[in-house]
C-alpha cells in the first residue's frame, strides 16, 4: 500500500460538491423527483464515504495527479460542425458535435413535479441564516422563506417551499452559492441533478425545439453557473405555467438535451495499420481490429469510420443510449464509476457498482497510476479537496472521453472533450485533480 493522498469513490456524487450528502439517512425530498434512479441508496453512500476512504494512496508531490482547478477554457465548436482532431497514435479523428434526446416515454414516465422545496437536514436556525447570508440574500428575502418554513427538530432540520416571487428575485450569484450548498443534499433533487449546458451555446439548448420563446425567456431568468456550464435548477416553476400536458413534456425533453460527439477515424490507402491496430486494438483485441481496418485503407479515395466499431463491447453497445428500464425504474449501478470500471468487461461486472469494498480490490489489484500519454481504456477519476472521486471516465483519443454523466435515466453513455467534461463538475471552490489509472494488462 503506497501512502499519500487518500481517494475515495463517492457513488458517483454529480453535482461536484464535498461529500456531506454521504452523512444523510433519508431520500425523501424535492416536489420535482427524478424516480428513475438518479441516487444511489443511503446505505450505499454510507459504506462508500467509509469503506472507500484510503482506497489508494499515492505522495502529493507525484507528476501523475494532474491538478486541473483551472481547465482550458473550450470554445466548442457549433453542432453539426466537422473539426479535424490533433493527430497521435489514435490516428486523425474528425469530430462532429450533435445532441441528444432522451425517448419520450422515458420522460413521461420518470418525471414528477409538483411546488418548489428546498430541505436543510443538518442546520439549525443559526446555521441556515449564516448561509442565506453567505448566500447574499436580503432581510426581506430571508423572511419570506422562514414565513413558510417547517422545522423539525427530531431530523435536526428545515425544509423550505420558496414562492414564485422569492425564486424569481434571486440574482444569478446567490442561486449560484444557494443552490451548490443545496447540492450537496440529495433530497433537493432539482439542484443535486440540475439540468446543464454548455455555457457558450446557450442558445443551441432550446434550438428547433418547440419551446416557446416566452418560456424559453422564463428559463433563462433562473439560470446560474458554475465553472463553464450553465445550469437549471427550477423546473417546478415552469412548468407550473405550462397547461398542456404536451407543453411539458416538450420542456422536460429539451431540458433533458446533452452534448455529445460522433468521431470518425480517417483512413487513407497510405495510413500506418500497424499503429492503429496497436492503438485501438488494446486489451487483447487487435485480431478483431486489424481484418476491417486493413479493408478500409484499401478504398482508392479514403474513407471515414466512426469509432464506435472500435471501441470494446460495453461501451459499443451503450454508446448514445439510455439506460434500459427494469420494471419502471434503472437500476442505480448505472452512474459514471460502474460504466467507467466495466469499459473493459463483457459482460459487465454489477460487483463494481454495488460492493465498494470489491470496487477497491479490483482497482488496487488489476490497475496502476499513470500520467501521460494516455490510452485507449484508462480510467479517469476527478476528486475534490476532500479527495472524493465525484466522477470519473474512460478515456479514448486526443482527449475524448467515454462518460455518463450521473445514474439517471435521462443520462446516456456519450463522448465528451475531457476540458468540458472538468467544466461540468468544476466550482471555483474546488480544487479538482485529475488521477489516471490503467490496467496492468493493458500496458
């Protein structure tokens, strides 16, 4: 055991913020609910803030753990647009931005929404007025949430229904500040899986949707940020306006949009089969690479293949969809450490999403930290200054990743620029670190 820095898996918390939530024993909580198992069970996040903690150790002062509080701003290029990747092992990737959809009876039936609540289980009084305050609420604003307050002493805890008029004078800023601490409890269901987007296309997120504009300028009132994703967190409010039930579903459904990539390899009659098979043939499939690979470069013109039909068959299958149903619900294995862990394995081992302690066995006994260049199949893991692993992925090529983002139904297994990806979960609280690790079978 190498000692150092502690990291612990915390059941793939997605909202970025410390591990406080893990200290909770309930689940009940915000009026819009997301029922389809976006949150691991509390006896889960238990064992993995305990279990998991020293899960592997390494000195602070090593050039593998990467710090990347401040991640390369990303311009993004429009969706539909083809921007040529950077050359490498991999070979030459074309990139094309496009978003997805989750299907409409997956929203329809895994969505309720009634009135706003916000829960503080673990304030008292004082405690909550210290973070309106830091919140930069004002007097009136203050009292206005306490008028309607319930508190119950017994859970040590508040619960708090804000009113149209309160939800609408917030700024961005105290949104911002309320609804991160908010986060780091999953009973606001709303704020702990807020819905997101890339914050320099904002306007991309409701394009050719059929939202109205007069709610599409409704959303953006309530927007905030952190880091360069823009977020919303207050569907309850909208869609109280909304009549027709076809209204809002249409919301949810746009709502619900993610940003992904589709990333061909260009071959060509000249390109270097060896290195490519060598590259996307890694854990022990370069027999099932090398036969297609060597009959497209023999096309006289070039052409394009998109990666997909070279990635290991977890995340073939899975790429650009949603989580299947069982009997009304996903199962909550499916968050981004069972689908990062199983990149490799067919079928995929459901022991990495349910027992910690086996999680820890398998990453201390078949992988080891690595720093660059990375490959095909690396294990990605962004932990926070309490060194809680709050997301990890898969890595691919020049810096795409394989991710999902968060266990909830509506989140599909995508490709993403590793930069956006730490923009997703990044807060100028946190000092993020970015640990690699790789399969020793696989070196």
């Amino acid at each position: 055991m190498i000692s150092g820095i502690d990291m612990r898996l915390t059941n793939g918390s997605e909202h970025g913020a410390p591990g406080l939530a893990a200290a909770l024993t309930e689940k009940t909580g915000g009026a819009l609910r997301r029922i389809a198992g976006d949150y691991r069970p509390v006896s889960v996040m238990l064992v993995l803030a305990t279990l998991m903690a020293g899960l592997l150790s390494y000195a602070q002062t090593s050039s593998k753990t990467a710090p990347i509080s401040q991640p390369p701003r990303v311009s993004g290029a429009a969706t539909g647009s083809v921007v040529q990747s950077v050359p490498g092992p991999w070979g030459q990737l074309e990139e094309i931005r496009i978003n997805t959809e989750p299907p409409e009876d997956f929203v329809a039936q895994h969505y309720r929404y009634g009135t706003a609540q916000w829960v503080l289980p673990i304030y008292n009084r004082e405690q909550v007025v210290q973070l309106f305050k830091s919140a930069r609420l004002s007097d009136a604003q203050q009292k206005s949430l306490f008028r309607d307050a319930v508190e119950n002493p017994l859970a040590g805890g508040w619960t708090f229904r804000p009113d149209k008029e309160l939800l609408l004078s917030l700024t961005p800023e105290s949104r911002r500040r309320l609804y991160l601490a908010l986060a780091e409890f999953p009973q606001n269901a709303a704020q702990y899986e807020p819905f997101r987007w890339r914050a320099e296309s904002l306007d991309e997120w409701f394009a050719n949707s059929g939202v109205s504009d007069e709610t599409v300028n409704l959303v953006k009132k309530l927007l905030y940020y952190r880091g360069q994703a823009v977020l919303f967190a207050d569907p309850e409010l909208v869609l109280a306006t909304l009549n027709q039930p076809e209204d809002r579903l249409r919301l949810l459904k746009t709502l619900s949009r993610q940003s992904t990539l589709l990333v061909k390899l260009t071959l060509r009659p000249d390109s270097d089969i060896d290195k490519l098979v060598e590259y996307w043939g890694r854990g022990g499939r370069s027999t099932d690479i090398r036969p297609l690979l060597d009959s497209l470069v023999k096309v006289p013109e070039g052409c394009s293949l998109d990666i997909v039909h070279l990635l290991p068959r977890f995340a073939r299958q899975r790429l650009y969809t949603y989580p299947i149903l069982n009997q009304g619900f996903v199962d909550p294995k499916y968050d981004c450490h069972w689908s990062s862990m199983n990149f490799w394995n067919d079928p995929p081992d459901n022991r990495l999403g349910e027992d910690p302690r086996y999680a820890r066995e398998v990453l201390e006994r078949d992988y080891d930290l690595v720093g660059k260049p990375y490959a095909l199949g690396d294990l990605l893991f962004l932990t926070n200054g309490n060194r809680d692993a709050i997301h990890s992925a898969a890595y691919i090529a020049d810096d795409i990743v394989f991710t999902k983002n968060g266990s909830s139904i509506i989140s599909p297994w995508i490709l993403m620029r590793l930069s956006r990806l730490v923009s997703y979960y990044e807060n100028q609280d946190d000092d993020l670190q970015l640990l690699v690790y790789r399969r020793k079978d696989n070196k």
